[in-house]
C-alpha cells in the first residue's frame, strides 16, 4: 500500500507529465513513460537517475507553496516554474526555458523577412561577465535617439534587475512592446560613476540592413558584417560578386561588434570563400560527429578578416575556418569565445526550450568555447575608441582596418 507520501509524489507528477511529457515529444529525464491510473497521470523516473528523496522533497516543496503561501497558488504555474528551473539548473546560460511571449518573440527574430517591425533598435549581447552590453543603436532608431551608446550596460528595464538572466532573446523580449509605448532601461556607463535612467519610446523600425560594402583603395573589397541573420549570405555572396566585376583584387570582411547569428548562415557564406573541405564539425555528448563540409569553388584573392572581443559565435566559425585553412590574416584582437551549438523545442502549447546540444570544432579540431581566436596580427584601437561603433572611427584612426588594407595590398 503506499504511504501518503507516495500518493503526493504520484499526484505531483501527474501534473508534470500532463504539462510537460503530452507537449514535449523528446523524453529528458524520463525513462518510464506516462500512465493513466485511477483517473490520473503518472511519471515514473529510472532509480538509478534520481533518489527517492529528491522526488519526495520536490512534492514536499510543491505542497508546502500550495499550502501556506498567503494567496493562492496555480499548480501549472509551479509546474512552468520547474519546467524553467531544469533549464536554469544547468548552469548554461544559453540553454533556456521560453513563454508563449518570449517563444514568439524568439521565432519572429529567427524568420523575420519583415520590412519593419517594432522596437527601440537596440542590438545587445552578453559581455565575459554576463553583463548585457549595448552593441552598435541602430541609425535612426529610439535608442540611439535616446542617447544610450555602444558599451553601455543595461542593468534594469522598466525598474526588474536583470542581471541574473543569462539569455539574449529574454531580456530582448522584456524591451520589446506595442508601438507608441516606453520602456526604461537603467544603464551603466564606464565613463560615468553612477546608473542613469534612460526612457525610450518603442516605434516601428524598417528593417534592418546587416551588411555593408565599399571599395576601398580602388580595388580592395570591404564587407562589413553586423550579424549573420536571414539571407545574409546570398546577399553577401551578392555584393562579393559586384565588387569583383568592379575589380577588386583582395577582400576585408568585417566582423568586429558581430555576435553571431544563424549557423546555416555563415555556413553557406563560409562555403563561398573556402576551397574543399571542413568547415565546420560539432560533436555531442554522445562523440556523435556532424562535419559541415565546403565544394571546391573558393575565392582566389587575398582576404583580410577584422576580429574583436564582440566577435562570437558565428563570426568566430568563419574566422576560425578561413584561419586554418591558412586562406585569411585574423586582424585586430582575440573573438569572444562562443562555441557551442544550441538547437530550439517547441511544445505544442506555444511555449519552447532552447538547449545546447553539441560543441563546435573548427577544420583544425580547435574548439573555442571559452577561449576565443587569436588574431594573426593582434592590434587594438586607440583607447579613445574603446566604446565607439567601428563605423563611426575615422579611417586614419581605425588602426585594425589601416592594417588590413596593408596587408591585402603587400600580397
């Protein structure tokens, strides 16, 4: 017969599976399966992956909210709670639990083909220290009206600390809302010994042009690359095309202050610029080996790529593939360090989790998690330009860029 902690735990995770196992199609912890039972569902867990006490102690907790916190209390929202307490548990900032809202928003980010939408223009990422910091504001946009800078950090919106979220897209959403309405960033600024307030009115932003090039000296292409969204690479491959009938005769692709993006992304535009072979392979828990290969077409000029702290992710799969296959001098300072890979659930109720599954390697078997990509010439900007968008440094200034064209033009 069970004991009536038994018959807790056998009610707690009836509501578990209703929430979570019916939606959620990718068994994480269980081992057991769903059963129905005398008019309710049950969850049964592998022994040798849990103790008993845990299990009791989490119905225990489950009880005692429901018991005497001092209103009432919604089960699925404590259920929602542990669903995102799993995530957080994990201690990988990149591996999260989202809402409807946040869900929606993340998806709306991921297949925007929009030609505006609403926000303040504000790109952001998270510094070593897990900081949100202010990326380039966009030009024209309310945040850059507003006054807020490159390098500022955001410690507050809207009065919530948010300095223990650890994920772009959430906090992202929090700035997000309906046009005409403010937000109130709370913002820290390296020159400046105290926060400041700042309030910014959302509106309605066209969309946003990641990429832009020129040619510089008469024939040296320049690309610079904000973020590796949607169709970045057919555009990219694009203007390549178009600086080349022009007559370039070497290439500078600029990647400083560039986050990332979408993998498939800079896969195809990496494809692009390397000759046969390895682009990119990750690897799971597992040792299971994903190689990312590139054909035989390639660029034959020389090419100069412009890296900093801000360049991740994305940006540091193509340095680090044009680096080892010895096709580009890495110009400028160390990249931020990102190499994992991260893949999106949704649940049929609208809400999702993002979780990191595997490691990216580059063609040589580096793996930059937490280490970042040296630079073959390592130069900084003066110190002046510590916090400013590259595109507004004055090119006698931008000693990174000076470099480069050196360099393309010595070859």
């Amino acid at each position: 017969m069970l004991n009536m902690k038994d018959q807790e735990t056998k009610r707690l995770f009836s509501v578990i599976t209703m929430t979570a196992i019916v939606c959620f199609t990718i068994s994480i912890l269980v081992y057991g399966g769903l059963m129905y039972f005398n008019g309710s569902y049950s969850l049964t867990f592998n022994k040798k992956s849990v103790d008993r006490s845990t299990i009791l102690k989490f119905n225990e907790a489950r009880s005692i909210l429901q018991k005497a916190y001092y209103e009432n209390v919604d089960t699925n929202k404590l259920v929602e709670g542990a669903i995102s307490g799993m995530a957080d548990s994990l201690n990988d900032p990149y591996t999260v639990y989202y809402n409807k809202q946040q869900m929606k928003w993340f998806t709306g980010l991921q297949n925007n083909t929009e030609n505006e939408y609403v926000g303040v223009g504000l790109p952001i990422m998270l510094d070593k220290n897990g900081v949100v910091t202010v990326l380039e504001p966009y030009d024209n946009s309310p945040a850059k009206a507003a006054g807020i800078k490159q390098g500022d950090k955001i410690l507050k919106i809207d009065g919530k600390d948010i300095t223990g979220i650890k994920d772009e897209t959430l906090i992202a959403s929090m700035i997000k809302g309906p046009e005409n309405t403010e937000t109130v960033l709370t913002i820290l600024r390296e020159s400046e010994s105290s926060t400041k307030d700042i309030p910014v009115m959302r509106k309605k932003i066209k969309a946003l042009v990641n990429i832009r090039s020129e040619m510089l000296n008469g024939n040296i292409a320049y690309i610079k690359l904000k973020m590796f969204d949607k169709n970045i690479s057919k555009n990219f491959i694009s203007q390549l095309n178009t600086l080349v009938k022009q007559g370039a005769k070497g290439l500078i692709i600029d990647v400083r202050d560039n986050p990332g993006g979408l993998y498939d992304e800079v896969v195809s535009l990496a494809d692009r610029l390397l000759p046969k072979g390895t682009i990119v392979f990750t690897k799971d828990k597992s040792g299971k080996k994903h190689v990312q290969p590139s054909d035989a077409t390639e660029l034959n000029m020389p090419i100069a790529v412009l890296t900093n702290g801000n360049s991740a992710s994305a940006s540091e799969i193509l340095a680090g593939a044009l680096k080892d296959f010895k096709k580009g001098t890495l110009i400028g300072t160390k990249t931020f360090g990102k190499g994992l890979v991260q893949t999106t659930y949704s649940f049929k109720d609208g809400t999702g989790l993002k979780v990191t599954i595997a490691r990216y390697y580059t063609p040589s078997g580096v793996c930059i998690q937490g280490q970042g990509i040296k630079p073959d010439i390592e130069i900084k900007l003066p110190e002046k330009y510590k916090d400013t968008d590259v595109a507004a440094i004055p090119r006698e200034d931008d000693l990174q860029l000076q470099k480069a064209i050196e360099v393309i033009s010595q070859k």
